[in-house]
C-alpha cells in the first residue's frame, strides 16, 4: 500500500507540473520589455512618541517625547523575462528620504539614521538590483530585494524599507501550492545606506550583537479549497537560532455578506544560550528557545467586522526577532507597540473594523482594538503586565488624478506595570502617512 501510495502521488505530481508548465508563466511571456514595469511610491509620515510619568526620551536622555517628520521615495523597476526556455530578467530599486522636522533631542523613532555628532540625517538613500531566472513557473532572483516569509521578512514601518541581499527562490508549478527557499547574506536596517547586516541581538549592556552572517529560508503554501489555505516555514539563522512556522486559515461563509474567519499561526524556536543575548527574564537563563502561538476568530457582517484573539508565548525567554527581519512576527497580538510575547506572557485581543463603503463613502475605513497581556515571567520583580489600545482611520481616493493617494492616521496608548517597565515606558505613540503609488510603466 504504501509503495502504491508514493506512486499516485508521484504521478499527480508529475501530472499538474506538466498540465501547468503546458500554459507556465514563461510559455506567456512578452519579453523583457514587454512586461516590464515601473513604479514610484512616495510617503511622508509623520510620528510622535509622547512618555509620560517624567519619563525621559529613552533615545537621547532628554525631552519626553520623539518627533520625526521626513517625506521618502521608492523607485522600483522590474523588467520583464526574456522569451524561450528559460527567461532572464532584471529588477532595479533606488530610494531615497529627506527629512522635514526632528532634532537631535526628539530623534529615536527610526525615521532617520543618526550622523556622527548624534543629530538626526538630514536625507539619505541607497540603490541596489537582482538578476532574474525564470523557468515555467519557477523563479531564481538574486540580488536586494524584499522579503515576506513568516521567518524572515522585511520591514517598511517607516520611511524606508529594510533590504535583504540573497537568492530567493520561488516555485508555482502545481495550481494551488506555492513554495519558497533562500538564503541571505545581509539584511540592511531601514535608516541604512549601505548592505551591513543589521545589529544582532543586544548585550546585558544594551549594545548591539554579532550581526547576522547568514539565513536559511524554506516556506510551502497550499489552497485546499477556496476557503481552507495552510502554511509551514522554516529558518536556520546561522549563529542564532533554528525556528518553524505554522498557520492555518479557514474561512465559513454564513450568508450573503456574512462570514466567520479563523486564523491560527505558531512558531517555534530553538537556539543555544549566548552570553551576549540579552536577559529578559533578569535570572541568568540566556536560552532562546520559545514557543508562540495564536489563535484568532473574525466575524465579518457587511461593514463591520469583529475579531477576538488569544495567544500565548512559553519557553526560556521572550521571542526574539530583528535580525532575521523586523516584520518576523506573524501573529494575532503583533500590533504598534507591543507584541505581547514575553517570557509565558498570555494576551487577548477584541478589536472592531468598518468599511465605510457600505455606507456611500467607499476608501474611508476604521479600526479599533484592544489587547491586554498578563503572566509575564520577570524574576524578582513579580508577574508582568501590559496593555495597548489602537484605534486607526485611513481614506484611499477612489479616482480621478489622485486615484490611490492615501491618508492614514495610527494611535497607540500604551502602558505597562512596573514589574513590565523595562520593556517599554507608558507612551502615547501618533503617526500620520501619506501615501501615493505611481504606476510609471
């Protein structure tokens, strides 16, 4: 039975890769001009961090708050793939930002890098560009270029995004499952210029760590149905830390209008302790070996939609990030400020959006939640505890010259005890982006 087994799957493999390379990607390809693309997206934000209780701006020692203002530009250029067998391609980015407000004693909200006298950077920018190959339905890309796998993704919270340098390789040849594997060499930080790796994880003195050498990246996605989808990945940070991903979303539909969404996401990681890994828990257990996972219900009900959320985080220490990318937290309770994954930290979310187009005002939507984290292991100094609410509007004209120009406003209140305060001081955190993607090509 069981070679029988192998042997079916072996032919329904063999059988969807030759029904779909018969129509691939490639087998449709106009050429390296013909589908080639180019496109302009410039943002400005603005964002302020105001601490409050006398607490000082943790970044420069002074004023209670951070304020940056500065308008950037991503230029992105992907070209189209050569025509035969196999296709070749290139992709090409530049970008660049400049900065309108934020003095050397309101910097720290990683807008802008910081010069050598400590001041914010008055602009800054950086180019960089991938080779392509492309075979069916399969692509190689080498070079900088961003990454969204759940165990390592860049990040584009500010003005520019992170970079990643590496070969990514992804595959689409069976209708339905889609899979990824890399490895990168270097991870530029959002306020760099060059492709140094980002800072490691800090020291107990607050210095950054060994830097990131390299990552091993392997991800599978597979639509069971329309409404069942699945997903694993995995990574091997060299240095660092081994960890795995796994998420399942599941889709009811109840009525016209009317569904219930859910959406579970886990991630395991597994390292060696390191003396230059920070200490969360403050006892001498420097391993980073965690478990994270949640679980998150959405009912949907024309405009309105209303999410409950719970998750939890266990094991030596909190879950550590960054240097596999700022954006590698795919989880329910990741949020503006906090992400609730301390040391056997449990969190609940309840949030509500609206989609103003039911109601003759389509673009314009709002969102608000709360979530509340508690059972945070912090030794001696008893059971942590934190909480934040968000509430977000944001309004995408619809049409005419400004067609995608959009405007979002973000607000955070955030606090915790003091058993938690080392994690972050009570702040309230308010940001205003500006958006507009231009389609040049």
């Amino acid at each position: 039975m069981r070679v029988m087994k192998w042997s079916m799957i072996a032919l329904a493999v063999a059988a969807g890769t030759s029904q779909f390379a018969v129509a691939s990607s490639q087998d449709d390809s106009k050429g390296f001009f013909g589908d080639q693309s180019l496109k302009l997206k410039t943002r400005m934000e603005y964002m302020n961090r105001d601490y409050k209780n006398g607490v000082s701006n943790p970044s420069s020692g002074t004023s209670g708050y951070r304020q940056d203002t500065g308008v950037s530009q991503l230029l992105n250029y992907e070209s189209g793939f050569t025509q035969g067998t196999v296709g070749f391609g290139l992709d090409a980015m530049a970008m660049g930002s400049v900065k309108l407000d934020g003095g050397s004693g309101r910097r720290g909200n990683g807008l802008f890098a910081n010069d050598s006298d400590g001041n914010p950077e008055k602009s800054q920018g950086k180019l960089g560009g991938a080779v392509k190959f492309r075979l069916s339905d399969t692509v190689l890309k080498y070079g900088q270029q961003f990454v969204a796998s759940p165990v390592f993704a860049t990040d584009d919270s500010r003005l520019l995004p992170e970079v990643a340098t590496g070969t990514l390789i992804t595959s689409k040849e069976i209708k339905g499952l889609e899979l990824n594997a890399g490895r990168f060499t270097s991870l530029s930080k959002q306020t760099g210029m060059g492709r140094d790796s980002i800072g490691g994880l800090p020291d107990e003195n607050g210095n950054g760590g060994k830097g990131l050498t390299n990552i091993n990246i392997f991800g599978a996605s597979y639509a069971f149905t329309d409404n069942f989808t699945g997903a694993v990945a995995a990574s091997d940070a060299d240095d660092y830390f081994k960890k795995y991903y796994v998420n399942l979303n599941y889709t009811l539909p109840i009525a016209e209008n009317q569904s219930l969404n859910f959406d579970l996401n886990g991630y395991k990681t597994k390292g060696e302790s390191r003396g230059d890994l920070v200490d969360a828990i403050g006892d001498g257990t420097l391993g980073v070996d965690n478990n994270l996972w949640s679980l998150a219900a959405a009912y949907s009900l024309g405009a309105h939609k209303f999410t409950v959320a719970y998750q939890q985080s266990s094991g030596d220490n909190a879950y550590y990030y960054g240097v596999d990318g700022n954006s590698t937290i795919f989880v329910s309770n990741s949020i503006q400020i906090s992400d609730f994954v301390g040391r056997e930290e449990k969190s609940w979310q309840a949030r509500y959006d609206l989609n103003m187009a039911t109601y003759g005002v389509p673009g314009l939507s709002f969102m608000t939640r709360y979530v509340k984290g508690d059972n945070i292991n912090v030794a001696n100094a008893g059971e942590g505890k934190e909480y934040e609410w968000n509430l977000e509007s944001k309004y995408v004209v619809q049409e005419g010259p400004a067609k995608d120009l959009s405007f979002r406003v973000r607000y955070a209140n955030y606090r915790s005890n003091q058993a938690y305060s080392g994690y972050s001081p009570d702040l309230y955190d308010t940001r205003l982006i500006v958006e507009y993607p231009l389609n040049i090509l």
